[in-house]
C-alpha cells in the first residue's frame, strides 16, 4: 500500500537526486528552479505557498514520489510531480496523482489546475488517464495548461 505524508528535510534529498540535469530540471518545474537543484530551492517553495507531499510504500516509508500543491479558493495547482528514477515504469505516477486528486479534495478544491512542458508525453498521458483535459489557453508555446474538475 501506498500513503502521502508531508514532505521532509530528507524527502528535498532523495527528489534532488532524481533530477539530474538542466533538462530533467526543466521538465520537473519548467523555469521556475535553477541549475542546479538544490534542497533549498525545492524547500523554498513552501514559503511560496505550496505544500510539498511524498508518495511512500507504507512497510518502508521510503520516498517513491513527489509533489507540490497549491490551494488559492476552490482551486488547486499541483506541480513538480516526480517518481524516483529507479520505481519508473511501475504505475507509481498514476497512483501519485490519484493522492494528489484526493488529497486537493479534502482541502476543499473542487478544480485541479497543472502546467506540462510540451514534449513530456509521459507526464500527459497520466495526466490524461487521470481526467484532466488541456485548456487551449496558455501564455507560453513550450506549456500545456491541464485541469479535472474534482
């Protein structure tokens, strides 16, 4: 089984491990954070707003996941969604946005919002099996606004 926990000093480790060029970087928040990562910049953003959650297997409480989360009213924004290198491939980001979606919901969203760089097909196929639709309205050709109503 699986569960989120807020993240932790150790979580900011393991995500900055997973991101391990200026190009994963840009796909994992887009301009937003600078090369290269590091845990204060990823720690920083709760400062901004954005509570910072980690998917874990529950037996070893490991981080297998990644992401941020933004509630602004009835809305949420979900960002820099990662899984660990090592667990891709095993469905872990469909269970990853699956908590994300629930745990919007129980802080009282009744919309979810995200941001994808264009070219991340993997990242928009999840989003997709998730429900989310793309919005034809975005400020930047390099980026797909996502939302689900909840």
């Amino acid at each position: 089984m699986f569960r989120l926990r807020r993240r932790t000093p150790s979580d900011c480790e393991a995500v900055v491990s997973w991101v391990p060029d200026s190009d994963a970087l840009y796909l994992f928040t887009g301009p937003r954070l600078r090369w290269p990562l590091d845990t204060v910049q990823l720690s920083e953003m709760e400062d901004e707003g954005h509570s910072g959650w980690t998917l874990v297997e529950d037996e070893s409480d490991e981080a297998l996941g990644h992401f941020d989360l933004a509630i602004d009213g009835e809305v949420a924004r979900l960002g820099r969604v990662c899984i660990d290198p090592m667990r891709r491939g095993q469905g872990l980001a469909h269970v990853l946005v699956g908590c994300a979606i629930d745990r919007a919901r129980s802080l009282g969203a009744s919309e979810m919002r995200l941001n994808v760089i264009v070219g991340n097909d993997a990242a928009i196929r999840t989003y997709e099996r998730a429900g989310f639709t793309t919005s034809p309205r975005s400020d930047r050709p390099d980026v797909l606004v996502m939302s689900r109503v909840l």
